[in-house]
C-alpha cells in the first residue's frame, strides 16, 4: 500500500477477480475512475487468483463468489492462511452469501450492479483496515446495552445495492411478509430472507417477545396492553402502533404485567 505523496490517500494495489468477462470489465472502469486504486491484474477463477497473489502481492481483492472450481469464499479462507494477507472486498449478484462473507473478515460485500459511491466507501474501509488506523467512533445519544451471550448482535441485510449492518438491539418490530421478514428500524424498514422461528431463536427473549405468529416485538416497545372486552388483546407500542397478540402468546404478553 502506497501513499500518492504526502497528504495524499493511500494507494491500494488491486486484483480483481471475477469468471464474467463483462463484470471484470466494469469493475476495470469503476477502478479507473477511483483514486485509491490501482488495478495490478485481473484473474478469472479462485485458483488463478490465489497464483496472482503470490505474484503481485496485492493489498486488496475485489472478489466474485459464485466461480467454477475454488469460489470466492475458498479464495478468502485460503488467503486466511497467509502472513500478509490482502483486504477482501465481496462483489457479488447474490446477497445470501453476506453473513458467510463476514466469517471471513471481508470488508465489505457489494451487490452487483456495483455502484460507484459504494465501492469508493468500500476501498476507504479497506484503506482503514490495512492502516490500523482505528474506524471514527460514531455519536451515541445512549450507551449501547450489551446482549446476552449466543443471541445475535447484529444483522446483514441486503438492501438496494449494498448490504446494510442493522444492531439487533435497534430493531424495534419484525413483521412477517409471505418468505421474508420486516425488520423495523424506526423510521425505516429493511426486509431479510429468513422464517421468524429462525430470528425467534437468534434474538435474546429478554429483550424480544413474540406476541402473534407473525410479529415479535421489542419489549421496551411496548407502551401498555389492552383488550376490546371479548378477549382479544393487543400491545400498543411507543410509536402508536397496536399488534394484536394471538392466543398462544397471550400468557407471555400477560406477564409483562406481573399476571
């Protein structure tokens, strides 16, 4: 990694990797136009791309996943192995593959069409990354409260064309919707392919309560509990939405209140 004078960003020398001629060549123009790079080569498969890293000893890797023989992923957990190991940046057509993407400490993971501005974000996290210079630390209005060991802290969901880090501790309501589930985020909403059993099991029941077969809700989001006088009850959160609570889950709504 070289600096382009004093002052000036880093340079990172970079390989990309991809089994489509076509994506090779646009990520060829995005590089060209993004000063933190420079392009040393390109290669076609994983084997090719772990014999041009030994070569050219790049500092980062745009990397395809899905490619005949060894795939990106095998590509990744080889470079594992080395003592100077470059900064992998996923592009990929396929966003089921985040999660595993960050197993192996990518930097990032770009959904194809990549865009320009992402990938100009993307090379400075590497940049970072490669430096040690540690990330900015973001403003907290309040400090974050620390989940219970084995529940999931944190969520990678695919959105437009980039994939988005979500704190499962600002998730406010997940909603399902047919295969996926709606995760709420205050104002926003992002939706993730996965059953709510499945996020039911990864989420800390101390913080979440499933109160509908298809709804499960932050329990500080619960403003209070009422019922119509025919036995049908449903939480009112915070942000003036009601759930109706389903009978199976009533006796867990009912012990919110101490009953």
């Amino acid at each position: 990694m070289a600096a382009d004078g004093a002052g000036a960003p880093p340079v990172l020398r970079t390989l990309v990797v991809d089994d489509e001629p076509l994506a090779i060549e646009r990520l060829q123009i995005l590089c060209a136009r993004e000063p933190m790079v420079d392009l040393v080569g390109t290669a076609a498969d994983g084997e090719a791309a772990l014999r041009l890293v030994e070569a050219l000893e790049p500092d980062l890797l745009l990397l395809d996943i899905s490619m005949p023989g060894l795939d990106g992923m095998g590509v990744a957990r080889a470079l594992e192995k080395r003592t100077r190991r470059p900064a992998v940046i996923f592009c990929t057509a396929y966003d089921q593959f985040a999660v595993a993407a960050f197993d192996v400490a990518a930097v990032d993971y770009l959904l194809k069409p990549v865009a320009p501005d992402r990938l100009s974000r993307a090379v400075a996290r590497a940049a970072e990354k490669l430096s040690g210079a540690p990330a900015p630390a973001a403003p907290e209005t309040q400090a974050p409260v620390p989940e219970a060991p084995g529940f999931t802290e944190e969520f990678w969901v695919p959105h437009r064309s980039e994939v988005v880090r979500i704190a499962a501790q600002d998730i406010d309501r997940i909603e399902a919707e047919r295969d996926y589930m709606r995760l709420h985020v205050g104002p926003r909403s992002f939706l993730l392919h996965q059953t709510i059993s499945e996020l039911e099991r990864r989420l800390d029941p101390a913080r979440f309560i499933r109160l509908h077969r298809s709804t499960i809700v932050r329990r500080d989001r619960i403003a209070k509990l009422r019922h119509d006088g025919l036995g049908v009850w449903h939480a009112e959160l915070s942000d003036g939405e009601a759930i109706r609570i389903g009978r199976t889950y009533l006796p867990a709504a009912r012990a919110l209140m101490g009953r």
